[in-house]
C-alpha cells in the first residue's frame, strides 16, 4: 500500500493520511491534485488523500471536477482541526520578515492576520508545508511561511506567531480514495454526483428521490458541466448506505430523471480531530 497526497512532508494532507490509513503508511507526496489522482488511478495497491473542503473557505471545486474525471472511489473521510502558524528561520523575528509565503487557501483562512502585517508581500505558494521547505533550503531571512507545527519542526524553523487563523473553528474534511470501492454494507453516507434534463423542475424533482424515501441530505455542490454552457453537474451527500434498500431505490428513480447519475462511493462518516 502506498498513499498519494499533494504537497510536502508536513502538509495537513499528509496528517490527513496518517490519520486514515495509519502513522507507518508509505506515502507519495505530489506536487498538485492532478497528481494524486493520476497516482492513485493508475498504480496498483496505491490510495490517494484529497481535500475537498473547508469550514471556513468552502468546497477546494478542482478536486470535485477530478473527482468526475477519474474513476475512483471515495473510501473514507478524515475531519482535521487546522492549526496554522507563521514561522521563519532561527533568529529571525515578525519585524525582519518582507514576503509571507502559504498556500492560498491557508492565507485565506488567515486573511485577518495577514492584512494586519504592514510592508509585506504575500505570496501564493502551491503547499503550507512547501513554503516551509521553501524558506529553509534557500536560507529566506526575509521571508516567512504559513504551515502546520509539524511543518516547522519538519524543516527546522521557529514558530513566530501561533494560531493565526481567523476562525479557530476551522477544518479541513479530507477524502481517502481507492480503485477499488468500500463495502457499501459498512457505509453510512453516501456521495453521487448527476446532471439534470433541461426542464422546469428537474432538480427539484432529482432531489425529492431522497427526501420521499426519508434520506437525510447532508451537502450539495453545483459544479459546470464541461462544453454545456450553463448546464451543471449536482454533488449531493446523503446520509445511508448505498447497500439498503431504500437508498437502491432512490438511486434507481434518480437514474430515470437525470442524464447522468454516478455514485462516488458509500462510506463510514468520519470524526472531527480537534488537536
């Protein structure tokens, strides 16, 4: 078993992984969410561990169109508090530090702090624990990263500043993905994806196959459907498992009034780390 996810050693996907698949796991870290999906697609006993959303920032859209895109199955989901900090090299302080590097969706999460630093460029980097690493081999002594604790002592840096996230109330919900389906018997939410036919009332009527079999909706997520200009594909999850009755008919009556119907996988609900 190998386990692909993007970023560095130190990346909160890397958390996610341990967490999920055990602290021995080998993993594959990658440089883009294309990445991880095509590991995970095409080489034998290997996983992927993706995020697909955030409490505060809101749905990561690349990962649901690959999700579509590749023919994996979602397994499993990890819950993580994210903890983030800013960090720089030994014996540099807050008042030495000219660029601030982070993932955009980390620096979003700490807009509040960020525009709170006078004189400093922030800068989008491709991973929180990248920008650690970054920092560290080029000898940055004007510049900072914003990462995870275990990204700091990764990489040898000293943490300046802590908990620097707007929201302390913030997660990131991870998937697990695999070749090969969950034993739809064990799952307890479920995870489709469909298009509707052009005509009045079709996601409602989509949705109403879930809510007149008294399935509890938990998310939907509109994505554009690719080459159909204002057409759009529906991410639902539900609660249950793919492997009852009640949801076997639901998905049957969805297959009769959409276009398209997949289901992504049937799986355990996941736990909220809070450390």
């Amino acid at each position: 078993m190998i386990v692909a996810y993007q970023g560095e050693l130190g990346a909160f996907s890397e958390e996610a992984a341990r967490l999920f698949f055990g602290r021995a796991v080998p993993l594959a870290p990658r440089k883009s969410f294309k990445d991880v999906f095509r590991f995970a697609a095409t080489h034998r006993a290997s996983y992927g561990m993706i995020p697909i959303e955030n409490s505060v920032y809101g749905s990561i859209h690349q990962n649901y169109d690959l999700l579509l895109k590749h023919k994996l199955h979602i397994i499993g989901e990890v819950k993580l508090r994210v903890q983030l900090h800013l960090m720089a090299l030994p014996g540099v302080s807050l008042r030495d530090v000219r660029s601030v590097y982070s993932h955009a969706q980390a620096l979003g999460q700490c807009d509040d702090f960020v525009r709170s630093l006078r004189r400093v460029n922030v800068v989008a980097y491709y991973d929180t624990a990248g920008a650690a690493k970054m920092i560290r081999e080029r000898d940055r002594r004007d510049a900072a990263a914003i990462a995870s604790a275990r990204a700091a002592t990764t990489y040898g840096l000293r943490i300046v500043r802590r908990n620097i996230e707007s929201n302390h109330r913030n997660y990131t919900r991870f998937l697990a993905l695999s070749r090969k389906p969950a034993d739809a018997r064990r799952g307890r939410k479920t995870s489709i994806v469909f298009a509707v036919k052009d005509a009045p009332g079709a996601l409602f009527k989509a949705l109403a196959v879930f809510a007149l079999r008294e399935i509890n909706m938990l998310k939907i997520e509109s994505r554009p459907l690719v080459g159909r200009p204002w057409e759009y594909l529906f991410y639902v999850d539900v609660e249950g498992s793919a492997a009852e009755k009640r949801m076997q008919q639901a998905l049957s009556h969805l297959d009769e009034l959409t276009t398209f119907a997949r289901v992504l996988g049937s799986y355990p609900f996941a736990g909220t780390s809070k450390d």
